[in-house]
C-alpha cells in the first residue's frame, strides 16, 4: 500500500490553513485555503518546506490566511483528498 507524507500549514495560533501533501511518487500538491496547487517532480521537497512558508505566506492570494509555519512531517496510507486531511487534523491538533 502506499503511504502519502504531509505537512500542515497553520497560522500563529495553530489554525490549519492549508495542506502539503507528498504522493508516493514524489509530486507535491498543496491545498491552501481552497485553492490545490499541484508541483511536478521540480518542487520542494516536503522537509523543506519551511523555508518557503514566508514566500507562500506574502503571495496577495494567501495572505489574508495569516500563514505562519508549518507542522511536522505526518504520514497516512488512506489519503482521498486534502481537505479531508486538514479536516482530520483540526480534530486531533486542537
């Protein structure tokens, strides 16, 4: 089975804003706010997206989510979608 690695966007105060997932294939696909960004195999490695937080945070369409940083790296085996992932983690992060 394969296993998709993600990381949460959140603001200052913990709020999940967005969504980086990593398909077992190597691609990247964000989901920020309601906006799903999909990379091909040129994009950030998903430990390095902290470094991009700041870029990400100050582009006009993201700003009003108030991105701050991002959590650590998750892993799941039953990924249908991102929002369903941000969903799951407001449940167990608040």
């Amino acid at each position: 089975m394969s296993v998709y690695r993600f990381r949460y966007l959140r603001t200052m105060y913990d709020k999940i804003v967005g969504i980086a997932v990593e398909k077992p294939s190597g691609e990247l696909m964000m989901q920020v706010g309601r906006q799903l960004i999909e990379f091909d195999q040129g994009a950030p490695k998903l430990e390095m997206l902290h470094l991009y937080v700041e870029k990400i945070a100050d582009k006009p369409a993201f700003k009003a989510l108030q991105i701050y940083d991002v959590s650590k790296i998750y892993t799941t085996k039953t990924f249908t979608t991102c929002q369903q992932l941000m969903d799951e983690g407001r449940n167990f992060l608040v």
